[in-house]
C-alpha cells in the first residue's frame, strides 16, 4: 500500500507559498537570515503545522529542531527528512524550505492515509545553514557532526558582533537537548540542485551518491611594476601575462577533465593603474572534482603552469584556505532513494552534489543521501530561485518513497 | 668656443641635492606635490638661482615659469629648456627637476664664460605635470598648447575640493601674463627616460623624436554568474575565461610587434567571491605604438580576440577613456639635438618617449624636441629612482649644445 502512497502536490505548494511569505520581499525573494526575527515566525509555522499533526517537536541547545512523527515500534531510531528554513538575505523561496516542508508533506500524506512506519519519522530544521549573517555555514549541523565544537559555537558572531547563541535566545530557539546526542537510523537531505544540470538533461530526479573534493585557494604571483609605455614587452615582469598563461593551462585541463569544477572568481592587481604593470595579481581558485584523485590532477596542473612561470622569475605562492574530501554517501539510503525513484517511474540520474548542504557534514556520523530536483536556470540564492509544483512534488515523493523504505526495512 | 663649452658635472648635482631638501622624505624620495608650499619653496629656490644670474622671472596666470637669459638680439624669439618642479607624492630627485636645473646649469655655464647667445635663453618650469593632486597632468603646459582651456582649469580641483587658481594664489605663483602668449623659437625638454631601455643597451643619451601614439580603454566582459560546485565547465559563460583567450591574443600580437606596449594594469570581477564564477570581468587596456597605423592593428587584434568571445555568447563592450595621437617632434629641434649628442661624442640612439611630457604637449605650438638619459632599473615615480651624476652631465651637456646651436642660428 505503501508504495502506491503519493504526496498532495497542491498543498505542499500551498504550504511553500505560505511558508514564503515570512520574510518574503518584493521581488519574490526571502530575506530569512538565521536567527532572525523571521527565522523565529518561519519555525514558529513550521512547529504548529508538525503538533497539528500529533508530532512532538524537540530543540537542541543550537536550535535544530526535530518534529517526530511515532513508529510503531519507537524504541528504533528514527529516519530522519530535513534540510534549512534559513535563507541567504538575497535568497529564494526553495532553498533548504523544500527539503523541510517536503518531510512534512510526507508526513502529512502517512497521516492521512492512517499509515505509521515501523520506525519513527522525524523532520529536522538544522539551524544556519547558509552562513551569511554567522560564519561557518552549515553551522549547527556541523556541531551535530563534530566538524564544529559548542566551545567554537560560543563564540560565533554576527557582523554587529552579536553572538549565535544570544540570537538563539532572543528567538526563543535555545533547547536543551545536547547537540549530537539524538541519533538516527537514516537521513534523507531532498535540496534543489543549485546548478543546471537536471534541467540542461530534462531530469526531475537527481540522485546523489556524494560531494566533490574540494580545494579553495589565493594565489600570489608577484612581477616587476613598470611604466606601461616606456617599458619594452621583452623587458617585463608582468604578473597578468604570467596569470593569461596558468589560467589558460588550468582551463585547457579542466574543460578536458568530465566532472571538474575550475573557477577563478576574484582577480586583483596591485597598484590598480592603467599605465603601470603592476606588481602583483592576486586570484583565487576554486577547484572540485567528485574524486579526490584527479582533484590532486587539477592542482598538478595548476603547479606545473606556475612553475613554468617561476623558471621566467615570478615568485608564486599558493595559499589553501579550505578543503573537503571527497564524500561517498550511504550506499543503503542511496539504494533506497534509487528504488524509490524506480517505484515513482520518475526519469532520473545519479550526480554528485558541487555546493555544501548539512547531509555533507551529517554523512559524518549517520547514514545519508540526498535527493534533487532541477532549478530554473540553475540559479539560487537570488530572488529569480524558481521550480515547478510538479518538480516538488516529483522531489517530495522521492523523499516519502526512500524514507518509508527506510523506516519499513 | 662654444662647442668646447660644458656643464660644471658637480654643480649641477649639488643643485640636483640641494633642491632635493624641500619636500625631501626619509626614504630619499621627494613629495612635493603641485601648488603645495613645498612646490612654492621649490620654485622660490629656482627663481633666486636664475635671479642670481640677472635672469628676469616672468609667471603667467597658471604658475607657469619663465626665467630669460638676455641674448644679443632681444627682438628674436628665445630658445627655451625646461620640465617641471612639482612631483609625484611619492616621487624621486630627478623627474622633472633634472630638466628645468639642467637648464639652469646651461645659464650658469654660458655665465661664466661670459657667453650670450644671439637669441635669448629661457627656463621654464611648467606647473603641475605629474597630475596627482590636480587632474589632468601636464596641466599648464597643455593649457599653453591650447589642448586645455583657461576655464577647464577653473574648474580643476583637488581630492579636498581646493581649487587649482586657489592653490597658486596661495603660494603666490598666479602671474599677470596670459597663458600662452609668450612663444618661443624651440623648446627642449631634457628628461630621465622613465624606462629601461638606454640602461640596458649601455646608452648615455637618447635623441627623442616624439612620441607613442596611445589608446586608453575600460573593457567590460558580461557572462553569467553561476555556481563554481554546481556548474559544468561546457554550461558555463566565464568572463575570466574570455578575458584569458583575449588578453593571451593581445599578449601575442604585441610580443611579435616590434616597439609595441600592451598593458592591462587593471582587472576586476563582479561578485568577487571565489565560489562563485563572476557575472562581469572589467579591465584596462593600454595599447601604445610610435606608429598609429601599427596601434591600430594592435587595437584590431584585440578587436578580433572580443569578436571570438561575442560568438560565445559573451557581452563585451570598449570604452576608450584617453587617446594620444602619433607624435613627431621638429626635424629641426631633432637635429639640434643629434648634432650636439656628437659634438659631445656620447654613446647615442634614437628613441620615442613612452610616457607623457610637458613637450607632448608644446610640440603643438612650439618646434620641440626632447632629451633622454638613463634611470636606475627604469624605476621612477618612486623614492629609488636614481641616475649618475655623469649622466646628469651628459644630458645637460647636449642640452648646453642644443641650446647654443639653435639660439644662435
């Protein structure tokens, strides 16, 4: 019976738009930063509707929160559905929304079929996802992880110099529950995909067995300042000639190499004068690739090219600021996301998350997949976020297939 | 007698030092920015020099400087040397000042050997022609040479809203002459090269004969912000990637042309984050060739290279923010200026000026030519700019020579 259950499209969607008025802005944005007043209100709807449904709603001393829908034997673990209620200030009406409000609807769709798992369900609201008013992101999920410390926690501050815990307060979202001390069975991240590629392929379903490795860098190369007009082409030191010839090098390899992620995002040359070669470039490079192997193939490549120009007399250094290894999920939640996807007839294809999500930092310490659905345009943390009714749906049957699986097995 | 006459080597470089003093800083630079009291002490030390010869010191309504040496013949036209005192905030000794003490020490020579020449002999110092307090450079002199107007300069302020006129009041230096009214029969213009080319080839003296034709633009490259985890090589817009296939095109074309000067001293993405494959990529280009016709190739190239990119999908717009034409300066200054490099018999070769200069401008309305000598590295706007005392002599020497040979033709 189980298997033929679906989710009610209309009302996750009504439950998506209402949800989204709650810092909602004129654009059709949402400006839902993490311990906000509005991340307050967004909870605050999001508990009432799981206690409608009889669940208890539990919160940690970093504010997740986990609404428990009971099993039938509840001395299992649960198998836990979740994902962010947080936005980006500029942010969108899906992202991290959908995976909590989806869980819901499962939840919602067993409820009113009269149907309870053999184990427990639960939804989770990790708080902080995005990182934009306190730094890290994926901040309480972290902690829940043992990326992060509670002693690293206690010092988090906003730009203002106002601190996580503070914020937590003044919204009423301090709990008592220690932060890692609820386990669980499974868990099951549904995000949108944040890139292009389900919509590019006309895929509704992306089922994700992983993270990229990834690699953040600043790169120095540093030349010779020099009058531009008096100073012969053979005569030069020039930091953004010797920067053509490595990014070129980079590009050449990465556009070569299926799967790889190359991104140089900032340049900056000093002094920044029309009229003089400057001294020095600075850039950064962002490089990912699914597998750890031939990231380090990428970084090779990037060593070689600088090493041709240091043989010219630049002086380059690499600085990495920030790492994450390649990441396999569960392979029992990702089979069972993958027959659940069977089951629902959706077209569908395996990837590999490029962004971070909590289920990167759960993965940690309980078994995970994630689920995804297209995007418009790829585009997110902008305003213009947008998916259909249908690509929800397609996403929140995924979810209750793979977590009724789960919680049956 | 006077082909055999020369400088006094260590006068003129006790001058050099001692005028160095004002505004002299630790590093052994000079800040004596435009129309500040230590440009009026500087200026006030030139006119006493020159009064202590019997020169008589005229200003014009802008601050511009002129100091006669009486010839035989007062109804002809005089032969001006000169450049500028005013520097760079963080300028070196010799800049400018090398020009207009250089000339002083020609006075000085013709002096003491109770020499007059048949037309008289002036020093000009041209007020403000580094451009860093007041923009543009080369300010007064371009007014003289009608390339800027009386009341554009009006209108010229500093970054604290202090007025160009206002300053010169200030330090006493707004003369009653029109701007522009006194011509002159030449004008030479002795200056350190700014560059590393008489220096590498072991050459004392360069014979300028005018001046690079000169192309200034901001280049705006629009792709499409994207995700740098999320975002397939192949479904990307990257403006870093058009600008590193269209500087390397430019970088190629101007390392095969001889004489050319391509510089992107500038580069700047939009959002600057490294995670994050940038909307915009804005950059400068400054594309110089003493030949307008091979300018234009070089701009052609680069033309090309941003054709490629639009094909792409690429938005890519020019804006040429300064534009210098082709200059030659006068055969018969030129000549002065040959004949008297081998009557000295210094190690010569002919060059064009890459930078910008007073006689840029003055070549307009007055036969002009210049004289270069050696600096340190090519280094200067900067407190290590150094040169020889024997350079110093040599440059002042052809000077001496040009002078003379043209004053009493």
């Amino acid at each position: 019976m189980e298997q033929a259950l679906r989710v009610n499209k209309d009302r996750l969607w009504s439950s998506l738009m209402e949800h989204a008025r709650i810092g909602g802005t004129a654009d059709g944005g949402i400006n839902r930063e993490a311990l906000t007043p509005e991340d307050g209100a967004g909870r605050d709807l999001f508990a009432a509707w799981c206690r409608d449904l009889g669940m208890e709603v539990a919160v940690d001393a970093l504010g997740n929160m986990f609404a428990t829908y009971a099993g039938t034997d509840d001395s299992l673990l649960s198998v836990a559905m979740g994902s962010h209620l947080d936005t980006q200030p500029c942010g969108g009406k899906f992202d991290g929304v959908l995976g909590v409000l989806a869980g819901l609807e499962v939840v919602r769709a067993l409820h009113d079929a009269g149907i309870r798992t053999k184990r427990p369900l639960t939804i989770i609201n990790w708080t902080s996802e995005e990182g934009s008013r306190f730094v890290p992101s994926m901040a309480a999920s972290g902690v829940y992880s043992d990326i992060f410390t509670m002693d690293e926690a206690q010092g988090w501050q906003d730009r203002e110099g106002i601190g996580f815990i503070e914020a937590l307060r003044e919204i009423g979202y301090e709990g008592d529950e220690p932060v890692g001390q609820r386990k669980f069975d499974a868990y099951l991240e549904l995000h949108i995909e944040q890139g292009p590629v389900l919509e590019r392929n006309g895929i509704l379903v992306g089922v994700v067995t992983g993270a990229q490795a990834m690699s953040f860098n600043n790169v120095s190369i540093i030349g010779r300042e020099a009058h531009a007009g008096t100073t012969p082409m053979n005569m030069r030191l020039d930091p953004v000639a010797a920067f053509t010839r490595i990014a070129a090098a980079c590009y050449e390899k990465a556009d070569a190499t299926e799967d790889a992620r190359f991104t140089i995002g900032l340049i900056e040359t000093t002094p920044a004068s029309h009229s003089t070669i400057p001294h020095r470039l600075n850039f950064t490079l962002d490089l990912r690739h699914p597998k750890a192997s031939v990231l380090a193939e990428l970084i090779a490549t990037y060593e070689a090219a600088a090493d041709r120009e240091r043989a010219r007399g630049y002086q380059i250094a690499r600085e990495e600021f920030g790492a994450s290894p390649e990441l396999v999920f569960d392979a029992r939640c990702i089979d069972a996301v993958r027959q659940a996807v069977r089951d629902c007839g959706y077209p569908s294809m395996e990837l590999v998350s490029g962004a971070g999500h909590d289920a990167v930092y759960v993965t940690h310490v309980c078994p995970t997949a994630m689920i995804f659905t297209p995007c418009k345009g790829g585009v997110s943390h902008n305003p213009a976020e947008s998916i259909t009714p249908e690509e929800a749906e397609a996403g929140a049957n995924v979810l209750l297939q793979a977590a009724v699986r789960l919680a049956n097995a």
